[in-house]
C-alpha cells in the first residue's frame, strides 16, 4: 500500500486484496525465512546498534513526535514527482530511484530492529538485487 500511496507514488493500480504473488503488478515482496538467529545480541541488536540507522531512517520517514510518515524527506519527494507527473506525464527518474533506495533503506532497518534478521543494514541507498526493468527501458521486441 506504501508504493501506491505518497511513500512512493510508484503505481496508478490499486494494490490486489491478496497475500499471494500477483505477477503484473509492480511491486512485489520477497522475504528469505531467517535462519537461526543470535540470541546473544538480541537486547543489544534493536536499540544500540540501530541508533545510528534510527536517526538516518528518521529524516527519510519524518520520525518526529507523532511518528508518522507525513513530513518526511520520501513524502516530500513523492509529492514533488506527482506534481511531475501531473505536468509532465512521467515520473523523474532520478527522484524514483532514490525514494525507492530511501524506503528499502527503511525497510532493512525495520526487519533488522524487528528482530528478523541478525544481518546489519548497509548505510547506503541500492537499486535491489531483483530490480525489474522498467517498460521504457525494456529492449525492442525481435521480429
């Protein structure tokens, strides 16, 4: 729902009313079931050492008092490029990707501080491993 809404205004499509893959819509979710998992860092791993990341995540989302989404660097982003869009037909490539480097970056501190993973989040905003190609990129169908 987030990529639909101003988290990421990705989509004009609605999101499908089902935990299943539904395979032609854009966004998708694919989470490895964690291993086993340190029982050693667990009073450690969600407050000390996600501080730093905690205060990163917090400019993107807009973490203040009422910790919310609103007001964040991402829905001021997101709302930039819908005005783009409204005028322009097409969502800027640039701000696309780093709204969807930005949430992904909150995505993994929030599986990490969430206990999921004892995997610790990189500082940084990355594409993904499983980026889809996007339709004005796709290569010319062969004849």
């Amino acid at each position: 729902m987030h990529y639909y809404t101003y988290g990421a205004l990705a989509t004009d499509r609605y999101p499908p009313f089902t935990l299943a893959e539904v395979g032609d819509y854009p966004a998708h979710l694919a989470v490895d079931p964690p291993g086993e998992l340190s029982r050693g860092l667990v009073l450690v791993k969600w407050w000390l050492l996600a501080i730093p990341h905690y205060l990163v995540v917090g400019l993107f989302l807009g973490g203040g008092l009422w910790a919310t989404h609103e007001g964040g660097l991402i829905s001021l982003l997101a709302i930039i490029a819908g005005f783009a869009l409204a005028f322009t037909g097409r969502y800027p490539t640039p701000i696309y990707d780093f709204v969807l480097g930005m949430n992904r970056w909150a995505l993994r501190v929030a599986a990490y501080a969430s206990l999921m993973t004892d995997q610790y989040p990189p500082f940084r905003l990355d594409p993904g491993a499983h980026e889809p190609v996007r339709v004005e990129e796709a290569p010319p169908a062969s004849a």
